[in-house]
C-alpha cells in the first residue's frame, strides 16, 4: 500500500480573486487554476478556496505573508488562514523578501523574472507564462498562478535548508 503523497497548496491573492498551485513534490506540480470575482469577492474567494481544500485535501497551505495594503485583501488572508486552521491544515507564509531571495540564487528579482524561473522548473505551467509587462499595462492576471508556484517553491526550499541543517547539527 503506497502513502498518500503530501500535497501543499499556494495560494496568491490579488484584488480580482486568487491563483493557487497544488504541488506533490518540488517541481512537480498536480494542478492549478485562477479563481476571478466580480462581487462579494472576499464571500466568494472564501467558497472557492474551502472547496479547494475539500477537494484537494493539503498538509500545508502556503501564503505570502505580511498584510497587504488594501483592507479587503487583509481580510480574505485573516479567513483564508482560519480556514485552514479550523481544518487542522498546516500554514506556512513566506515574506516577499523571503521568494525574492530564493530566486535570487537564479538571478530572479523581478516578479517576470520570478514567474520565468518557475516556468523553467514546472514545465507544466510554461504555456500560462504572461508576457513581459510594459509600464503603461497592469499585471498579467495569469502572475498569480507564478507567484502561487513561487510560495510552494520557497516553502520547499526553506524547509530542505532546516533539513539539511539538522543533519549537519546531528552529524
């Protein structure tokens, strides 16, 4: 009888809904998708998001962390984490610092250069890839599901450097 693998849930929320990324393994992403609202959007995020964890059944749920500057999206992080809590899911939240130094190591600062990094290592998602930004557009919807993979991989690249760490103090 095989173990049911662990999976860790990113979620990025934006003003227009969220993407979120379900990851089995480092680069190994099982799906993904974009939840976008027009109203009640922090009553609807909700519904979509508790669905989500139905159906997917996470060990961790990743998010950013820090409080975002619009009050509604401040709101929908606190519920999306009580969420998660009431289900026993374990959170994790990584500042944006945090992503941009993970990316770092592959020369990745920007969110573009973030969300081109991600694609190299999730080919799976190399076809939602938004194009470069110029100053007088607004971001690429699509950013989101990049930055949910961004969360996941910081999350898995963290955790591997306590691991790696550990051994080291144990050794």
């Amino acid at each position: 009888m095989s173990a049911k693998p662990s999976r860790i849930l990113g979620i990025a929320p934006n003003s227009r809904g969220f993407g979120w990324v379900v990851f089995d393994a480092p680069f190994n992403a099982r799906d993904f998708g974009m939840a976008f609202v027009r109203s009640d959007k922090n009553d609807r995020c909700l519904r979509h998001y508790e669905r989500l964890l139905d159906w997917i059944e996470p060990e961790t749920v990743v998010l950013e962390e820090g409080s975002p500057k619009v009050h509604r999206l401040r709101d929908l992080h606190h519920a999306l984490r009580v969420s998660a809590s009431l289900r026993d899911i374990e959170i994790a939240s990584y500042r944006r610092a945090d992503i941009q130094r993970c990316f770092a190591t592959v020369g990745a600062q920007t969110n573009q250069e973030i969300a081109e990094a991600v694609a190299k290592q999730v080919p799976g998602l190399a076809h939602k890839l938004p194009r470069r930004r110029v100053a007088w557009t607004s971001e690429d919807r699509r950013q989101t599901l990049f930055w949910a993979a961004a969360l996941v991989i910081t999350h898995f690249h963290d955790n591997g450097d306590q691991f790696l760490q550990g051994l080291k103090r144990a050794a």
